[in-house]
C-alpha cells in the first residue's frame, strides 16, 4: 500500500486484537500477551483510543523488561529531548 508504512500497521493490528479482548466478557478465561505499549504509550500517542486500557485490562505478571532509546540523525539540529519536542513543534509533519 503506497505511503503505508510496516510500524504503522503493526501498531493498527495490535490495537485491534487488544481492543477484541477489551470488548470480550470478563469471564477469566483469556489472557492478552502484550508490550507496554497497550497501556501506556498508545493512550499518549493516539487521541481516540478504542476502549479505556486501564479499565480494560488487569496487570497479571511482569514477565520482562526492556530499554528506550530515543535516537535522532545526527544533522537534526537539538542536542536534547527538549529542543526535539520543540523543532517537531515547529515543524508539524515533518518529524517521525
């Protein structure tokens, strides 16, 4: 699909089968084997979630953890996050 990009529908695929067992009765019999993202990133990046995460889902076990790393080119002109966030904020659309 032109101007489709693999992380994007990903992330579409992902949320749909977390929002199927959102929607699923709570009778005790599924369990939902996800990343962080479901919880916590995807409420903050995407502004109508299909269903309440926190509402959706109860934590059962920690079964892992893993490190963030936040990267950028190095001719994109900041030195922190705080001059990133501001240049996407002056610039809209032209930085993912």
């Amino acid at each position: 699909m032109p101007g489709s990009h693999p992380f994007r529908s990903r992330r579409r695929h992902l949320l749909a089968v977390a929002a199927m067992y959102a929607a699923a009765p709570a009778e005790g019999h599924k369990l939902l084997l996800t990343g962080i993202n479901i919880v916590s990133m995807n409420p903050a990046l995407i502004e109508k979630m299909p269903f309440d995460p926190q509402r959706a889902f109860a934590p059962v076990s920690l079964l892992g953890t893993t490190s963030l790393a936040l990267a950028v080119h190095p001719r994109v002109p900041v030195t922190s996050v705080q001059e990133l966030v501001e240049l996407a904020r002056r610039q809209p659309g032209k930085i993912s």
